[in-house]
C-alpha cells in the first residue's frame, strides 16, 4: 500500500531545514521538483515528510570571487542562464543551464536539485566534474572528482544540504550535447576546459555515471584541435544502451559531441 499522505514543510533556514530531517521519520528535501515529485507520482519514492527548501534566501545568489565563480544552490536553471556574471566568467555555463529541458523545467529546477539528484544524463554534472568544482554542504567541501559515486548516487550524506558549487574559472570551455528529441536529457553531453594545470573532459548521458573521459583528456593535452580525438577510440562496453541509442552509437557521439566542444572551444574569447 502507498502511504496516503505526507507532511509538507517548509523551514525558512538551512539551521531549520536540518533540524526538521533530523526529526522526521523518512523525510526528503524538495528544491524545484523537477525530479522528485515526477518520482513520487510514480511512486518510485514516499517520503513521509517532504521539507521545501525552495524558499531559504541563503541558497540563492551567483557571486564571483577571484578565480572562483559561486553559485547557491537553489538557483534556478533560467537564472544561471540569463545571468550576466555567469556569462562574463564562463559562458559554456550559462549555454549548459540554458539547453536544460524546457523552459518550465528551466523556471524552477535547481543547480542543487540536479547535482544530488546525479541522473546518468543530466547536464551540470559534467559541468561540475570538468570545471574542478568544490561542492559545498552545510556539514564540508566535497571536491568534483568524490561527489559522484553511482547512478543516482552521490556522496552525500542522509540529510546533508547542498549549500553552492564553486566552479574553477577555466581559460576556456565549451559544452556540447545531443539532446533526446523529447526530455532534452543528455544522450551525451560533453564538457570541455582548458584550466591552467590542464584539460578536463567530463561526459554525462553515456554511461551509468558522469565520469572524466581519461583518453580524451590525454589526447588534447598533446594537441588542442578537434583532429587530434579522429584516432582516439571511445570504448562503448560500459556504456548504456535503451530504447534511445545503442552504447556503440553513444561512444560515437561522445567523440563527435567533443570535437564540436573543441571547435566551440578554441573559437569562443574565453570559457
Ligand atoms: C521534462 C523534464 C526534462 C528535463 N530535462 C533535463 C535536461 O535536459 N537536463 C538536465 O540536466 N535535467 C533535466 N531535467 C531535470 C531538471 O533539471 C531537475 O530540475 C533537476 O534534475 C532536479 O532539480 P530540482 O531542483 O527540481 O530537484 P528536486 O526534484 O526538488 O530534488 C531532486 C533530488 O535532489 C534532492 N535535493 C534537492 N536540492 C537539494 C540540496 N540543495 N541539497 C541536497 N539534496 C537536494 C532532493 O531531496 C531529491 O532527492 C528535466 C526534468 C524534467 C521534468
């Protein structure tokens, strides 16, 4: 049997949001719930409390601090894309925030909501992962490279926040994804930065988990043009295949998604 209701609630703190999980019997927190109520709907998840943390002011701001772009965790898509500080300091962020689902996905889906939520095909995660970002909760700092663990895992703990995401400033980046036709998920996505200890290249929408794409990487460090990945082979063993594509299909457009981010990349003023 599902459970026939839940307690809504909605602290107006980070302080407040804690101490409400940490009283509750099976709670969740809710940010945009672009993800979690169509979840719940199909009862892949019953929370007995579902805390919204949507409206704590803290969690929402875009600031830039030296080398360092911050962003709260409870900043919405369409706010990231229309922003101009984000634009300023790497807009291959700003173009990533914008090609997320659609605009009502856009309006109320968060920076926060998407990195804890780690769907294999969702965009800032790669991201996160390519521009060296420190994710910060209200309990630590969680480097990039630890923050994600598994499909739909990721080092969080049970009632951990998501307070923001510093992202590095790159030289340069460029993000690159072939969107399914009807979600505009990620089948892949391809994040591309030139940083100045190096290139990092983080794919999302192939496999089971958004991960650093190690050959990729090592071929433009040799050589930062497009040509350099036509010899490199993506291996699709542990990709995934659906009703979408196949892993075969999807090791090619992650080759072809990175060459275009290369492209992008070297033609654009800065990241
Ligand atoms: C039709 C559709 C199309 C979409 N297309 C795309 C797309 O193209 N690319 C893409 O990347 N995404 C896409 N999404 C997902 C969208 O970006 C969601 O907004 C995002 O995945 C979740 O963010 P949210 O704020 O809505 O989180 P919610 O749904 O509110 O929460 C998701 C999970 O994260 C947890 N959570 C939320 N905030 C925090 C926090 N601050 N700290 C800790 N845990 C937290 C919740 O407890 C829950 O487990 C799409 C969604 C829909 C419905």
């Amino acid at each position: 049997m599902y459970p026939a209701s839940f307690r809504y609630l909605r602290p107006a703190t980070l302080g407040e949001a804690g101490q409400l999980f940490n009283s509750a019997s099976d709670a969740r927190y809710v940010a945009g719930g672009q993800s979690l109520i169509p979840a719940m709907k199909q009862r892949l998840a019953s929370p007995s409390e579902l805390i919204d943390i949507s409206r704590i002011p803290a969690l929402s701001f875009i600031r830039r601090d030296g080398d360092l772009l911050a962003i709260g965790a409870g900043t919405r898509h369409a706010d990231v894309a229309a922003s101009a500080e984000v634009e300023g300091a790497i807009p291959a962020l700003a173009t990533l925030a914008g090609l997320i689902g659609d605009p009502a996905v856009r309006h109320r889906g968060t920076l926060g909501g998407s990195i804890a939520n780690n769907d294999p095909a969702a965009d800032y995660p790669a991201a996160v992962l390519a521009l060296d970002a420190v994710v910060t909760t209200n309990r630590r700092n969680i480097p990039a490279d630890l923050f994600f663990t598994g499909m739909f895992e990721t080092a969080l703990e049970p009632g951990e926040i998501v307070t923001q995401v510093a992202f590095r400033l790159p030289r340069r980046a460029a993000y690159m994804k072939f969107p399914n036709p009807a979600s505009r998920y990620a089948m892949p996505g391809v994040f591309v930065a030139e940083h100045a200890h190096g290139i990092r290249v983080a794919v999302t929408g192939a496999a089971s988990c958004v991960y650093r794409a190690s050959e990729l990487e090592s071929a433009l460090a040799e050589r930062l043009m497009p040509e350099t990945l036509d010899t490199v082979t993506v291996a699709a063993e542990e990709f995934t295949s659906d009703l979408f594509a196949s892993a075969e299909y999807r090791a090619h457009l992650v080759k072809v998604m990175a060459q275009r981010a290369v492209t992008s990349m070297l033609s654009s003023r800065h990241g």
